[in-house]
C-alpha cells in the first residue's frame, strides 16, 4: 500500500504546483511600457469597437450592472468624468444577462456612445 499511496500524493504535489505556477501567470497582467491585448466587442448598436481604437487615450474598462447599486452610484461620475477629460475613454462593459435592462439603464442616466 506504501508505494500507491505515495505515488498518489506525488501526483496531487505535482497537480498544486501546476495549479500555483499557471495562477501566478495568470496574475501578472500587463507590465508597465506593455500594451494591452487586442480585444474586441460590440456596442448597444451592434457596431464592433476595438481596443486600438482608443490608442493614444486614457482607457478605463468599467464592469458594471444594472442591479448592482455602487454602480449605479459611480456611473454619473464617470458620466461627469468623461465629459471633462477629453484625453479619457471609459467603456462600460455590462455583466447582465440580457440587453433590454442595459438599454433601459442607458435612457434613465443618459449615457452616450463615444467614439
């Protein structure tokens, strides 16, 4: 029984460093000078918009929801803090499920497509 049980816990060692080393990889993101990665997705329009379209801008990737009440208190400020910063993009990337509450939330804070 020594030599299975052995083998076994040698496998699971070998599982966990793996694990630790494609986590810390994972975690490193972008390092200073590096661009980001090419990244693309579609607007409430349906039109593509791409990462390289905002080279040369301060970019601000916000993740937010309409259920989620912070966000609801942030989205005016960065309403207000786009509007007063040209050199800045902020794009809102929406974790709801469907499209029809992000419209409505669009209309209620009067939030505008930029480009």
């Amino acid at each position: 029984w020594t030599i299975p049980i052995v083998l076994i816990v040698v496998c699971f060692a070998a599982y966990l460093v793996a694990r630790h080393h494609r986590r810390a990889n994972l975690s490193s993101g972008a390092q200073p000078g590096q661009l980001a990665p090419e990244f693309s997705l579609k607007d409430l329009r349906g039109q593509t918009i791409n990462l390289v379209d905002y080279r040369g801008k301060v970019l601000l990737l916000n993740f937010w929801a309409t259920w989620c009440e912070p966000c609801r208190q942030e989205i005016p400020e960065f309403i207000q803090l786009q509007n007063t910063n040209p050199n800045l993009q902020i794009v809102g990337i929406s974790l709801d499920d469907s499209e029809e509450p992000v419209h409505t939330f669009y209309n209620q804070f009067k939030m505008y497509l930029n480009r």
